[in-house]
C-alpha cells in the first residue's frame, strides 16, 4: 500500500507540534517530533556532562543509546533507553542548548537516518526544522508554518502561565529568536523553506483553522485516499 508522508517545518513557536499532531490523528498517521529527539540528546549530554561542541563524543552518544517516541493517545511521551524524559526535555536549560547540539553535522546525519528509518513504510506527519528539506524530499506534502515573533512569544509565554510557571514575555522573545537565528544560519541542513512547500502564516489562524487549512491540502494532494 502506498504511505504518504507529510512534512511539516518552521520556526520554534509557530504551532508545528500542536497541528501535526492534530492532523496524524485525524488522518490515523504516525506523528514524530523531531525536536523532541535534539531536545533528548541535549538533556542527555548535559546529564552525563558532555562537552555540548564535542561533535563526536554526541555522536557516539547517539548511536549507542535508543532515543523513542511513544504515541500514548494524546501525549507522546519521549524515552532515552527506557527512561521518561518527556517533561525534562522542556526545560529552559534545554531550550538554550538544544540549538547547539543540532548544528553538529554528524549528530545531524544519525538523526536523520534515525527518522527516515522510523517512518519507513508507513504514513507519517512529521515536524521539525530539516524535514521537506531533508529527512523526506519526496514527501507528498509540505507545510512551512510560520507566525510573527511576538505573537509565537506569546503562545509560550500563555503556555508557561497556563502550567501554572512563571514567564516573561521578554525572556521567551530573546529566547526564540537566538534559537531561530542558530537554526537558521547553521551550515548543515539550515531551517528554510523547502522550495515546493507551501507556507501558512498562523499569527492571526486557529489550530482548528490551520488544522483545516491542511487537511484540505493533503485531500487535494491525495484526492481523498487517506
Ligand atoms: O518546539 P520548539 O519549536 O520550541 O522546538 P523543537 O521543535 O522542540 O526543536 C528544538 C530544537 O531542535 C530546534 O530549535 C532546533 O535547533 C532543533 N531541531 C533541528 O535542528 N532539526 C529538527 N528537525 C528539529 C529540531
Ligand atoms: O511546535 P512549535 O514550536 O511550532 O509550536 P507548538 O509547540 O505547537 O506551540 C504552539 C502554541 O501555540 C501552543 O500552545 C498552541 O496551543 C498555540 N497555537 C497554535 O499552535 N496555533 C495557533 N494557530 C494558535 C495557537
């Protein structure tokens, strides 16, 4: 049976994850995150006190320890070799290094082939920075989700405030847009607009619009066979 794969890419706050996940269920896909997977390596490293430019010594870590994504209804819960991670990987230290240890080439290129395996043979939405670029070229669709920066703020900062965490708006803009800078200036597999993906600006969408917006172009692009 043919898979389809759907890609979706775009800056950090941008609702990626939050849509993705929304369209694998309604469409029955696979949903993987690959942020989640850079986001457990750097906890990972940080725990075990890896030097963070040691592209190497990443790497190594990487290939020698299975990183999985667990679809457990409407979270997906992040592993390391069995250990939960999934709230740990959220935190502002990771947020801040995470950047860094995705700028590696050669972490790059396992976790490429980590994602290209895990999506082998069946359908999949999957969100990240590199995907329409990279990890799934021939992906039958691509969305580049984007949205004004302070409008992307400000859905963390409410997300913080809502899980009862101080925030400050400030704080999350610089955030972003360092993270954003890093992961748009970097030599290997930069974040860009693949050049047949086609782009939504959600500043002033809903999920349910954007969540709308897609399914229609994966029924155009599939003419209805999902
Ligand atoms: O959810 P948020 O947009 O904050 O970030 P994420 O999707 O969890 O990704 C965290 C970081 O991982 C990004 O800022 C990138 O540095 C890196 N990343 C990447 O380089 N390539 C991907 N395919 C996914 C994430
Ligand atoms: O994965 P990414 O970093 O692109 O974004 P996210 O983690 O899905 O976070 C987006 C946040 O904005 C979530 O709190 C959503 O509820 C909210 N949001 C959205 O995703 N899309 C909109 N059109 C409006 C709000």
């Amino acid at each position: 049976m043919k898979t389809i794969k759907i890609a979706i890419d775009g800056p950090a706050g941008a609702g990626k994850s939050t849509v993705a996940k929304l369209v694998a269920r309604e469409l029955g896909y696979l949903y993987i995150d690959t942020g989640a997977m850079y986001r457990a390596l750097t906890y990972m490293a940080l725990k075990e006190g890896i030097d963070l430019n040691d592209e190497q010594e990443l790497n190594k870590y990487l290939m020698n320890h299975s990183i999985q994504l667990i679809n457990d209804g409407v979270i997906q819960k992040v592993e390391i070799d069995g250990e939960d991670v999934t709230d740990l990987i959220r935190t502002p230290e990771v947020n801040k290094n995470v950047s860094l240890v995705a700028s590696h080439p050669e972490v790059r290129k396992t976790m490429v082939k980590i994602q290209q395996d895990l999506s082998k043979d069946q359908s999949v939405v999957m969100d990240g920075r590199d995907i329409g670029t990279y990890v799934l070229p021939n992906a039958e669709l691509k969305i580049y989700l984007t949205a004004s920066i302070n409008e992307r703020a400000k859905r963390r900062y409410e997300e913080l405030i809502k899980k009862g965490f101080q925030a400050n708006l400030e704080e999350i803009i610089e955030d972003i847009s360092l993270r954003d800078k890093r992961d748009k200036e970097r030599a290997t597999a930069p974040l860009k607009q693949a050049d047949d993906a086609i782009l939504i600006d959600t500043s002033s969408l809903s999920i349910e619009e954007v969540v709308e917006k897609i399914m229609k172009l994966v029924h155009e692009r599939t003419g209805g066979e999902t």
